[in-house]
C-alpha cells in the first residue's frame, strides 16, 4: 500500500496560507500601530501649540510679575530694616545722654541731701550723749 500524500500536503498548503494571512495581519497591526501613534503625536502637537504654548507663556509673564514684586518687597525690608535700626540706634544715643544728664544733675542734689542728713545726724547725736565728766577715775 502506498501513503496518500494528497492529504499531508493539502494541510501543509492550509498551514503555509495562514501563516502568510498571519504575517500580513501582523503587518497589517503595525502599520495600523504606526498610524495611530502618527496621529496622536500630531494632535498631541497640536494641543501644545494652541493651548500649552500661549499658557506657558501667560504663566513666564506672571512669574516675571512675582520676581518683580518679590524684588521690590525685599529692597522695601531692607530698607524699612535698616530705619528701624538707625532709629532704634538714635533712641539708645538719646537714651544714654539723658541718663547722663540726669545723673550729673542729680548727684550734685543727692550729694547736697547727703552732706545735710549727715550735719543733722551728727547735731542730734552729740545732743543726746551725755557731756563726759572732767574728773575720772584712775
């Protein structure tokens, strides 16, 4: 008896038309894959220049503002900083000169108050003591 090929080889034609059906659906896949990402990188470009850009652009102009006024803030502290400093320093100059002027016209005062509570302590001290006696003991 002799094998009947016919049937071998009708499957392997089958077998060799879907493989080549498969491949050109793989390839097929890609393309398709290739398109799409073709077209979202375009619309995502395209959704970056009318509304990204003119945004990015709106937001450097409000940050160059901020810089601007954080500037400004900093020299007006600095410059309110160094006032206060300057006037805190004038006040304890002033501060000084008064206590200074006080003391040197008070101590005369307190220096006259003393030198008289010293003449009164002595006359009532020698008032109360009892004259010493001229003949003693030996």
């Amino acid at each position: 008896m002799q094998p009947d090929i016919s049937t071998t080889n009708l499957l392997l034609g089958i077998m060799a038309v879907v493989s080549v059906l498969e491949a050109l659906v793989v390839v097929g896949n890609g393309v398709a894959g290739w398109m799409m990402y073709r077209q979202v990188t375009e619309g995502v470009n395209g959704l970056e220049q009318r509304h990204i850009a003119p945004l990015r652009i709106r937001v450097d102009a409000i940050l160059d503002d901020v810089k601007g006024v954080t500037e400004k803030v900093k020299e007006e502290t600095d410059r309110v900083d160094y006032a206060i400093r300057a006037t805190m320093d004038r006040v304890d100059d002033t501060a000084d000169r008064v206590r200074a002027n006080v003391r040197e016209k008070t101590s005369r005062v307190v220096g006259f108050v003393r030198g008289i509570r010293t003449v009164i302590e002595e006359l009532l001290h020698t008032r109360h003591q009892p004259p010493a006696s001229a003949g003693g003991r030996f």
